[in-house]
C-alpha cells in the first residue's frame, strides 16, 4: 500500500474517531440531567454571575416549599413565559408561600414575589459554557449540526469500507 493511501486511511480513522467523541457528548449532554432525575436550564443573563455564569448548564431538582431556606438559589417562571428565572432566594413569606429573591450581580431584590407554585425547583449543579452548547443544540441550527454529522459519519464509514474491499490481498 502505497504512502499518500496510508495516509488517506489514518485522516479517514481519525474523522469517524472524532466523530464518534462528537455524537457522544452531544448525546451525553442532552440525557445526563435527565438521568440524574434533574431538569435543566441555559442561563441566559448575567444577572447570578459571579456564582453562576452567563451560558451555563443549570440542573435543577424539584423541592418542597418548607426544605427552600434563605440562600438558597431556585428556578421560577413569572407564570407569564416559558423558561425559567434563577436567583437566590433573600427573604421568605410563609402566608403567602412565596419568595423574596434577589440575582447576585443586581444591586436590589426582584420587584415581584416569586410564588411557590411558580418554582420549578433548586439549583444542584451548575456546568459553565455547557448551556451554549445546550442552546445550540436544542435549535434548529443544532439539529442541522447533527444531521452534518451523521452524514459525515455514513460517507467516511463508507469510503473507510470501499478501501478495505479495494485493497490487494495480503500474498502469503
């Protein structure tokens, strides 16, 4: 086998290898909250940085309203949109069953309670910059990239086959 076939067959390995570690994270990304039985979050502002940064994965467990405790950092909706707001929780207002909560990087407490009915639960994990590729991958644009690669992968699965079968046999 000549040199510049060699070489073609180890770029070829080397492509369906990081291929392979691609599909893999990607798919490690998407199922490990839900494995871990969590929810989880993009973080898209940066109103809890330092402690939880802008783009990171956020994993969230349900819990009840007398385990949340001052300091404590929650996920709530406003009950107006899809999503969910992370901020720590300051103050607690047991007759009305909902929360004063404050986001570390803003100078005052949020403007509205938060309800307990709104929260979806308490921070557990938080993963810098997986949130991004989250993102990503939950839109239409992360889709395509999946489609890329898997056509990527079939087309250098094939040619890797086509240049077995096309190789001379090894003479004894």
């Amino acid at each position: 086998m000549e040199r510049s076939q060699i070489f073609r067959k180890a770029i070829i390995k080397f492509g369906i290898f990081n291929i392979y570690v691609v599909l893999f994270f990607i798919f490690a990304i998407g199922m490990m909250p839900k494995l871990l039985n969590y929810d989880a979050y993009f973080v898209a502002s940066k109103s809890m940085e330092p402690t939880i940064k802008k783009g990171s994965l956020i994993m969230i467990e349900p819990i009840k309203f007398e385990d949340i405790k001052v300091n404590d950092i929650i996920c709530f909706d406003n009950g107006k949109k899809d999503g969910c707001f992370t901020h720590r929780v300051v103050a607690i207002v047991e007759e009305k069953r909902a929360f004063v909560t404050k986001g570390d990087y803003n100078d005052i407490n949020d403007p509205a309670l938060s309800y307990y009915t709104h929260v979806k639960g308490k921070v557990k994990y938080d993963v810098p910059v997986l949130g991004y590729i989250s993102m990503i991958m939950s839109s239409k644009i992360g889709l395509a990239l999946v489609i890329v690669l898997f056509v990527i992968w079939v087309s250098t699965e094939m040619e890797f086959f086509r240049l077995r079968q096309t190789r001379p046999k090894d003479k004894k």
